[in-house]
C-alpha cells in the first residue's frame, strides 16, 4: 500500500517521468494500431516489431554504443525494410501475404537474435540492457532516453491528428478514397511510416516480442463498445494507457518482472472483458440476443399452429389440448409448455383445465403471422418465379422477420392477393 | 558421434518436423496461426515443469498440445462467436499466453529449469551435454535427439497414414466432405501435431525460432515446385541444409545456432524468390526482357 501511495502520488520526478512516458508511448501506438485494425493489417505490427531488433543491434554495432537517437534509427530501418519486403513477397510471387508475414518476421527476428548474442559474447560493457529490448522495461526509461521517445510519441499523435480523415478513408473505402482525388500512395506511405514509428516506440515500454499486443488489443477491445471511429481510437487510446501505467507501476514495485508481459496481462484482460461483456457486440449479449430471437419464434409458431387449426374447425376461440398443439407443429413438450406459459403471461393465451384457448390479441396475431407466410409466398412465386413447393421454408423464416411497414408494403404490391399459391385463405383484418 | 555431428542432426531433425508441417500451414493459408500455437504453448510447457519438476517430455508434450489445440479454437471462437476479424483474434490470442508464459517463468525462476533466453533461441548447443541417463546409470545419448527424433517419426507416420485425407482436406475441403473425412477432426488433428513438433522444438530452437523452421523451408521449396509430394522432399532437403550452415555460421561467428539457422532459412528463401526456374523474380524479369527483344 505505501509503494501504491508512493507511487501514484507522483512526487518522486523520476515516477513522473516513467509515468508520462508509458503513456504517451503505449497511447500513440494504440492510436496508429486502431488504424492498422481497421485495415485488417494488425499482423503486419508484428513482424514489423519483430523486424526492428536486427536494426537495435547493427546500429550498436556500428556505433558501439546505447545511443537512443540511434537505436532508433537503426530499428526504423529494418522495420521499413521488413514491410516492404512483405508487400514486395506477396504481391511478386505467389507467396500468400499471411506466409510472407510469418517468413519475414521468424527470419528478421532470428537475424536479431543472431547478432545480440554475438554482441553479447563480445565483451562489450555497454551492450548491458540491451536486451531489455526483447520484453521491456518501462522503469528504466530515464532522462535523455524519455525525452527522445517522448518528442516521437508527440510527433504521431499531431501526425495522426492532421491526417485523421484521411486515415480513415484509406481505412474504410480506399477506392472511394481514390475517386475523391486522395493521394493514396502517399497517404499509405505516412500511415506505414508512423506504424513503424508506434513500434520503434513501443519497445521501450513491452518489448519486441509483444509489441503486437499493444497495436492489436487496445483497438481490439474498443471496437466492441462502439461504432463511431473516434469514439474508438479515444477509448483505444485509453485502454494502451491504463495498461501502460500499471506496467509502469509494477516495474517500479517488483524491477526484477518483465515489465512487457505484465501489460500485455492487463490489456488483455480489458479486452477480454470487453469481447464478454461490452452491450451491443459482446458475445453474452449475442447470445441473450439470439435466444431472445429463439423465444419469440418459438411463440409466434405456436400462435400459428393454433390459428391454422382454428382455421380448420372454423373455430378461433377452442379450447386445445397440448396434444392436439404437437400434432399441428412438432416441439419438444417442455418448450411448448413454457411457452404456453409466457403467452399466457403476455395476455394472448387464456388456459383452464390443462387446455389453452386463443385471446382476441392472440387470435389476430396468429392471423397475423399466417397472412405474412402466405403472402410471402405469393410474392416469392409471382416475383421470383420460384416454384410452389420451394416457398415453404423461406416463408417460415420471413414470417417472423417482417415489419408492419413491409407487411403493407407488400399487400400493396401484390394487389392484396385473396388466396395462397396452395389456395389457402390469406386473413385480412 | 562428434559433437557437431550431434548437433546438427538435432537441428535437421527439428527442421524437418516443422517443415513438413509447414508445407500443409502454408498451402491452408494458416502460417500465422502456426506462429501464434509456437508462441501460446509457452505457458503449457512451463506449467508441466512446475506440475512435473523435471523435463519430463510426455508430461510437457501431452500439456502443450492441449494448449496448442485450445489456442486454435479461441481463435477461432473470438472470431465466430465475437466477429473479431481473424488476424485481430490470433494478435489478441497469442500475445496473451505468451505473456502468461513469460511471466510464469519470471515468477518461478528458481523451481523451473527455463530462462527467457531459452525461451527465444532454446540451447540447441547444449544437445551433446544433456544426456539421458536412465535409472541404472546407463548413458543412453543426447536426450534432445531422442525426443525430436521420436516427434519426427511421429510426424512421418502421422503425414503417411493421413496423406490423402491432408491432401483431400487442404486442396480441396468440398469434396473431403462429399466422400466422408471431417474437415474439422483434420483441421484439428493437423493443429495438435504442430503443437507437438513446437514443443518438441522448443529447447532446441526456442519458441520464436520455430516459425522460421514453420514457414521458410516449405515456402523456398513452394517456389519450386508446384506437387505436394516434390514440395516435401524439397522442404526436407532445406532444412537439413538450414541445419548445416545455420550450425557453421554460428560456429564460425560464434553467435546463437537457432538464429545462424533462421538468417540462413532467410537467405534460401531470398535465393528461391530471386532465381527459381519457374518463379524466380529476377528469372521471369530476365525472360521479359528477352521476350521484348525478340
């Protein structure tokens, strides 16, 4: 609890400068990741992270020592190379793209990998913390280093800034983009730079080797709450920075964690709970939604069976044993019980005596149903020139799908037709 | 056996697990989801040492492949049931277990026998001191080469009993299920086998390696051929070559072998992509050219 409260009340300018820093690293590469979601492109983050650690290395090589200005332009080279060496790959030959992205980011990754172990038996002292590469280290971003990766987080955002619409053109439509006169290849081009840029960054707080968890997750589990574009790069923005202070956090508390891990931990976890939970597009949601759907289906076919047989006896209003409700439509007994039970509840079923008997409401529901089947298809037959004993199924899915406003629509187009094409009876009000 | 002589074959033994695998990754369009099991079955291979306490192999086999499967249907769960797009529900999928095994590794340093070195380019040259001495005493030989021989043969035995059903279900999964073979036991069996040969990699390579071993192999031998059967041989004849010069780079650099092996994986792909009789960028350049003379 002390270290929490020594922690977040910032007093120590060493915390600040970590915390600062984590944020604006972990919240532009959220921003730049939002847009490579939405071009279907996350993987391409990363290889290009994986890319950037042969660059770490040769520019240590050649100048011998941590220098950030360096680092980064050595990491911004071989990650530029890496994307365009993918893009040449897969659009030269007939390797697919996602092969390409898997064979440029193994080999580049196991080039790094080869030269950090060959600088690390080389003896050289300032080689130390280069490694810290691989998985981050938040708490060790200090002075010089933070001001540089600091200065390049600011220069995305106003870059992201500027060009906000013409991301998302590109993002969305780039077709449309052309045609309204957007130098597209340009555009592409700022957009990849700044995606290479997100990565060079984002090292410093995770890591080369999940890196892509802070361009994909963020954007990820905002695209769940919303629908608006920049609802969704302010919430992306968000959640890369909440992750990015606790990973802040627990490198200052426990140094001896991989810092990187732990915020990937933390992203997830939002984004998972987001995936569950968020209203609309959450997967719980879907499923109440289509069981919602399930239940009032399941209804409107057994106010059906029961206007079809009422239809029959010329008599709406008879009492019906559960028995004779199977006979007209086939349902599993405890189904049809308990939804017996909720049109009950719902006022269009009556029940006295283990028999159920119509409502005026429930009567002209299943009217209603019925009279949207046939119609249906009728339509189906003069319209689409489908043949009379192919119409069946398609009508029972459509019967519950159309509104009042189609349902009129409809009689209006088709002259409000007296029988189906099986000369049953179409019931109008 | 030479130290050398060990070495390398551990090295060809992984190369060509992965490579064979690969061939049907690549061809299904699935190299990514191979790179994502390589990664997610980090922490299946660190929870069987703390739950075994030693390197017991079929403890950490049968848990990772359990992973490896579970990893494949998140995916695709996430992108089903969730309609996340599918190359955001592998990002989002893989980098979360990877995370869990990085840590697990962290937090139970001192009880388990990993490092995250280890983790990223495995200790391929440890092969000849890491021996299997069974409870009599008796020396039976490099303990690595035991199990990536016996996952090698597994591969071998498991492609040829099921090479039409692969055949059938990768080229073309309609008919597959016309004549009766499930698409999805395949699809999953096919995942569980490279969630063994990873783990099986895992402490000669490391986990990031392995997909270099994955993809580059059969993707150079796809550039040179079009038949399945031919594109095999050829993946297998790489990766033994990957495994050689990878081994004396690395020697004469003195650097990491599993990363000497994945710069010379790269550097065959690149020679197949320039100068492939068929598919070769500067080859079909250089006929251009001539065509135009003509």
């Amino acid at each position: 609890m002390e270290t929490f409260l020594d922690f977040f009340s910032f007093s120590d300018p060493n915390v600040r400068y970590v915390v600062l820093g984590s944020i604006l690293i972990t919240a532009s590469s959220a921003i730049v990741g939002s847009f490579t979601f939405l071009k279907k492109k996350a993987l391409v983050g990363d290889a290009v992270a994986h890319a950037v650690l042969p660059g770490v290395c040769l520019s240590f090589i050649l100048y011998g020592e941590k220098n950030p200005l360096v680092l980064i332009i050595g990491a911004f080279t071989t990650g530029w190379i890496a994307l365009t060496l993918i893009d040449f790959i897969s659009s030269k030959s007939k390797i697919k793209e996602d092969t390409a992205i898997g064979l440029i980011l193994s080999v580049f990754f196991g080039i790094g990998i080869f030269l950090l172990t060959i600088i690390q038996k080389s003896g050289n002292a300032a080689q130390s913390g280069l490694d810290q590469f691989l998985f981050g280290k938040a708490a060790s971003l200090v002075g010089s280093d933070l001001i540089t990766f600091g200065l390049v987080a600011v220069l995305l955002l106003v870059a992201v800034y500027l060009f906000f619409k013409e991301f998302t053109l590109i993002s969305f439509d780039k077709d449309f983009a052309a045609s309204v006169g957007l130098p597209i290849r340009a555009m592409e081009l700022i957009l990849t730079t700044l995606t290479v840029l997100a990565v060079v960054v984002g090292i410093q707080a995770v890591g080369v080797v999940l890196m892509a968890a802070m361009l994909i997750t963020p954007a990820a589990a905002a695209r769940f709450w919303t629908e608006k574009i920049k609802v969704m790069i302010w919430l992306a923005a968000i959640f890369g920075a909440f992750s990015g202070i606790s990973g802040a956090y627990i490198s200052y508390v426990a140094p001896s964690m991989p810092t990187g891990p732990w915020i990937v931990i933390v992203i997830s976890s939002i984004a998972f709970f987001s995936f569950f939970f968020a209203p609309g597009r959450g997967i719980i949601q879907r499923l109440l939604t289509q069981k919602r759907i399930k239940k009032h289906i399941v209804d409107e076919n057994i106010l059906k069976a029961l206007y079809q047989l009422g239809e029959e006896e010329k008599n709406f209003f008879d009492k019906r044993t559960i028995e004779t409700i199977l006979s007209k439509r086939t349902l599993r007994r405890d189904l049809l019980i308990k939804s017996l039970k909720r049109l009950k509840r719902e006022g269009y079923l009556k029940h006295s005596d283990g028999l159920w008997f119509f409502t005026t409401e429930g009567k002209n529901k299943g009217q209603r149903v019925v009279k949207l089947h046939r119609l249906w298809e009728v339509y189906l037959i003069q319209y689409l020139r489908i043949a009379p004993d192919h119409v069946h199924d398609d009508a029972d899915t459509i019967e519950h799908v159309l509104t009042p406003e189609l349902e009129a629509r409809l009689e209006k187009l088709l002259n409000y037709p007296s029988t189906d094409p099986h000369k049953s009876e179409i019931p109008y009000e | 056996m030479s130290n050398d002589l060990q070495i390398i074959l551990a090295g060809s033994f992984v190369a060509t697990a992965c490579g064979l695998l690969g061939c049907y990754l690549i061809l299904r369009k699935m190299a990514m989801v191979g790179d994502a099991i390589s990664h997610a079955v980090l922490p299946g291979i660190v929870l069987a040492f703390l739950f075994t306490g030693s390197r017991d192999s079929v403890t950490m086999v049968i848990g990772a492949g359990i992973i490896g499967v579970l990893t494949t249907f998140l995916i695709e769960f996430f992108h089903k049931k969730g309609k996340l797009q599918t190359d955001a529900s592998i990002g989002v999928t893989f980098t979360w277990l990877f995370a869990i095994g990085v840590i697990l590794i962290s937090v139970f340093a001192g009880k388990v026998d990993l490092d995250q070195d280890c983790v990223l380019y495995g200790e391929i040259a440890y092969v000849p001191i890491d021996l299997w001495i069974t409870d009599a005493g008796t020396v039976m030989g490099p303990r690595v080469l035991y199990i990536s021989g016996t996952v090698l043969l597994i591969i071998l035995v498991f492609i040829a009993t099921g090479y039409k059903e692969l055949f059938l279900t990768t080229f073309d999964p309609a008919y597959a299920t016309a004549v009766g073979i499930s698409t999805v036991l395949w699809h999953y069996l096919l995942m569980g086998a490279v969630s063994i040969t990873t783990v099986a990699s895992f402490e000669s390579v490391g986990a990031i390696l392995v997909v270099a071993l994955l993809i580059a192999p059969p993707a150079t031998a796809y550039l040179l051929t079009e038949d399945l059967f031919k594109m095999m041989v050829l993946t297998t004849i790489i990766g033994v070559l990957v495994s050689v010069s990878g081994y004396y780079l690395a020697v004469a650099t003195d650097g990491s072998i599993a990363g000497a092996m994945a710069t010379m994986a790269g550097l065959f792909f690149g020679l197949a992509f320039l100068f492939s009789p068929t598919e070769g960028y500067l080859v079909k350049k250089f006929r251009k050219e001539k065509a135009v003379m003509h």
